[in-house]
C-alpha cells in the first residue's frame, strides 16, 4: 500500500532534522518512492510504500520527538476511479 508522510518541525529543530535526514537508514519492508521539500517552511512530504504496518511504525519511530508526522494511505487517482461504482 501506498502511504504519504507529512513531516512537520519548528524552524530551531531544522538543524536536527537536516542531520536525521542524512543519517538515515530506511527500515526494511518500505520503499521510499519520492521526497519533496516544502521550500516555505518546515515540512517534507515523502511518499513510500509499505506492506506491513509494522515498518510504517518503524519509520514513525525514526524521527518522534523532532517532527509532527503524518501518514496517510493514498492511491493512485486513476485506480481509486476504477473501484467507484459506474452509474
């Protein structure tokens, strides 16, 4: 399944989150597919997919108590329209 991650942080913390972010080793069982920078402000949207929900918790752990992050499961537009009953 696919998830987006919403990663959010106070402007002091970004210092940190640069230094997390390069040291970084993404847990097994996801595979990071994308990553956009947010050029306003603090936040990074990556998407990724995961099979396990145990590896979306693993990634959650990586970065608790430096950033606000959200994940949300996401599909494809043209996918999602495929499964809406036909009028």
């Amino acid at each position: 399944m696919l998830f987006m991650a919403v990663c959010t942080w106070e402007p002091e913390k970004t210092e940190e989150v640069i230094k997390r972010r390069m040291a970084e080793k993404i847990p097994e069982g996801i595979k990071l597919i994308g990553e956009w920078k947010d050029l306003g402000r603090g936040r990074v949207f990556r998407l990724f997919e995961a099979a396990d929900p145990k590896a979306i918790l693993a990634m959650r752990s990586i970065w608790e108590g430096i950033t606000s992050t959200e994940f949300v499961p996401v599909m494809e537009t043209e996918e999602v329209l495929k499964l809406l009953p036909k009028e």
